[in-house]
C-alpha cells in the first residue's frame, strides 16, 4: 500500500543560518564543505556546490546564537505544488509569502507551533539554472543535503503540526523510561520519502537549531570528508559512529556559532508498509559505536 502523504516525494532543497558573524560562518562552510560563495541581491549569501544549497544571512540582535529561520522543501513539478497548497489552505493553514530566493513564483512558507518557518516550492531555473550542476572537484566527495533537524520543549503540538498538517511520515520514536513506570517521548524521525528521514526534531528546554546533515555515498566517503576536515583543522565534534535510527555511518562537525553539521552515509530506505519503530533514550540508540549525544 502506498503512503497517502501529500507531502510525499518533496525533498529538503536549502536552509537559511543567520548569525551575528555572517561573512565568517559563510567562509567556513565554503571551505569545509566545498561550496562556492556569491553574495545575493537581498544581502544575503549562497554557497552551493552539487546538490547542496545553503544561504547565510545576519542576525542583527546583540549577543544572539545562531538562527535557522526556515527549511526550503522542493516539490517535483507544479501540479504537486499546487495540489499541497490546496491541501494546507483546507485545513485553513496560514499561507505566508515566501521567505527564500531560490524558489521560483508559487512558492509559500508556513510556521510551525516554535516560529519556524517551512518553505516549500520549486527551484527557479530562470534565476538558478545551474543551481544543481556545480559538480564537486575531484578531491570532494558527493554531500548531498538531505535532513534538518530542530529541537523543541513542545514534542506534542509540534508533532501534530507536522504529521497531520503538513503530512511527514513518523519513521522512528526514541523513547526515554520515567522514575514513574511511564515513558517520554524524545525524538521524532520522520520521512517525505522512501529515506529513513527528511527532517527530525528532540525534546530539549527550548526552541532551537540542531542540526543538519550531508549525504555522502559510502564509508570511503566519511573517511575522506574526515580528512578534509583534518586539512582544514576543524575537529570532529562526534563520531564517527552508526546511529540506531537510520542506521546510517556518520560524524559531526561544529561551525563557529556552534552548529551542528554532519556527514552521513548509507542512510537506509524504508518500505510504505513499515511501522514506526521504537527506541529507547539511550546512548547506544543514538551511537550503536560509542558515546551519544542525548539531548535531553
């Protein structure tokens, strides 16, 4: 049986990070991810290299942390476009203008219970049209972005927000046992595709970036990423390792604003007919290889 999603098929195009420091935190992903850099006409910065896209914008407040104000989904064609739109105004979801210059016209934002804002339309090949052809060099692996995830101190209303409103699939629940006999939920996986997941969020005190992930093709992959990074000084923050959910090859690197990037690889693919699956809150769910991170 096929998944009845209207969201299905839509995939995570391009988010936007805004800091207090833009030009650097612009030059570290250009360098550590292999991106080129061109600055846009609203005063924000593109890097992009094949099939990874990220725009840099300032946050003007004094002493802010880094922000991620918004995730940017692609639809395939027009048609599903119009058809998810039509899905969000019957449930008579605020349809707010689009915050990204990458989509083309017919784009539209939504925000979800925290503020965040969720963008989902079609890449603007008139204004973008080698947008997804800059290939990388030879001495880069593929990084393909494919998941962002949040973190949230509401798991409950921002759950029902982006299962029944905007139709992500669950894949995964991580679980944690209370004092009580009873169990919390703190982690959400969910997919827009057969892909373990697209987007994620973890229970935490507050509202907040988590992280967001590259793709990579195989393990030769992770260790060549690693040894980019290692050129480059930046530590590996976490890993590498195998996370339980998705059991994908990864490790972690930190921007200056404190950020959380990863590099991922062999991230596995589910059928429709799968169920949720249920993990405990543990090191090992999130790390089967070492130490977690356990974010609440």
């Amino acid at each position: 049986m096929a998944i009845n999603s209207p969201l299905w098929g839509a995939e995570l195009d391009h988010l936007r990070l805004d800091s207090t420091a833009p030009e650097k935190l612009a030059a570290f992903y250009r360098d550590a991810f292999a991106m080129t850099e061109e600055p846009l006409a609203d005063g924000t910065t593109l890097l992009r290299s094949q099939n990874r896209r990220l725009i840099i914008g300032a946050d003007g407040r004094a002493g802010a942390a880094s922000g991620q104000p918004y995730s940017a989904f692609r639809f395939t064609d027009g048609a599903r476009l119009e058809a998810y739109k039509a899905h969000l105004i019957a449930q008579g979801v605020n349809l707010m203008p689009c915050p990204t210059p990458l989509f083309a016209a017919g784009a539209f934002a939504v925000a979800d219970p925290d503020g965040r804002q969720m963008t989902f339309g079609l890449v603007d090949v008139a204004n973008n049209s080698d947008a997804m052809d800059h290939g990388d060099s030879a001495d880069h692996p593929p990084g393909r972005l494919q998941h962002v995830v949040v973190a949230t101190a509401d798991l409950t209303a921002m759950m029902a927000f982006y299962e029944n409103t905007l139709g992500f699939v669950p894949t995964d629940h991580v679980l944690r046992d209370d004092e009580d006999g009873g169990e919390t939920l703190t982690a959400v996986f969910y997919r827009s595709t057969p892909e373990h997941h697209s987007f994620a969020m973890f229970l935490s005190d507050k509202a907040r970036p988590d992280h967001h992930a590259y793709e990579a093709s195989c393990w030769n992959d992770i260790r060549d990423w690693a040894d980019h990074m290692a050129a480059l000084e930046i530590k590996l923050w976490w890993g590498p390792g195998r996370h339980g959910p998705g059991n994908n090859l990864f490790f972690m690197v930190e921007d200056p604003d404190g950020y959380k990037v990863e590099i991922s690889a062999e991230l596995e693919s589910m059928a429709d007919t799968d169920p949720i699956r249920h993990w405990p809150h543990t090191e090992r769910s999130l790390n089967l290889w070492g130490p977690g991170w356990m974010r609440a």
